[in-house]
C-alpha cells in the first residue's frame, strides 16, 4: 500500500520558523560573509581604511520574508559607501561583492 501524506498549512509554517531552521539560515548567511570579506575591496588611505572590509555583518529573525512566515538570515555591510562598492559609480566599476559571495557560499554551503 502506497503511504500518504497530507500537509497542513500550519505545521508547514511552524517548521520554517523552528530554531534549527534559523539556525541554518545564519549559518549559511555567516559562510557567505566569509566570503564577502576574503574578496572585498580595500582602500589604504585616509580615515575609511579597511572600513568596508570590517563592516560586514549576519543577522537572522523567525519572522522574515514577504509574508513574515518564515526564518531568515541576512548578510548586510554597515558602511556608508557599501552600495557603490557592490553597484559601482560613473567613476568607480561596480565590484559584486555580496553577488559573488552569495555565489560562492552556495557552492561552499
């Protein structure tokens, strides 16, 4: 006899915000950070040296995305400049910093 299964919207939500789940999340979110920070760019000079490099940060919640219904984890840099590093400027090429690392975090995941 073939098993059965029938899903219940609930508990569905309930696993996706279980600890381990968040747990998971950050986990995966801090193997992406290490990767944000071995290839990020470095500036020598003046006060903002090595900022951006050291600005990277996790941070997770049980009540993330679109319908807050699930754990997440997010993978942020604090400096101020950090959307012309990733996006570039007319002056300055764009250097998909998180791009990449999301990239390859998932490869190392």
């Amino acid at each position: 006899m073939a098993a059965r299964f029938k899903m219940k919207r609930k508990g569905i939500g309930q696993m996706l915000r279980m600890p381990g789940m968040r747990a998971e999340m950050l986990r995966r979110a801090e193997v992406i950070k290490s990767a944000a920070e071995a290839i990020s760019p470095v500036y020598m000079h003046g006060a903002d040296a090595g900022r951006y490099k050291a600005s990277w940060e996790t941070d997770s919640t049980a009540r993330g995305g679109r319908n807050r219904d699930r754990a997440v984890a997010y993978v942020r840099n604090g400096a101020y400049y950090a959307r012309w590093v990733e996006y570039g400027t007319e002056k300055v090429p764009a250097h998909h910093v998180l791009l990449r690392a999301a990239q390859i975090g998932g490869r190392n995941g």
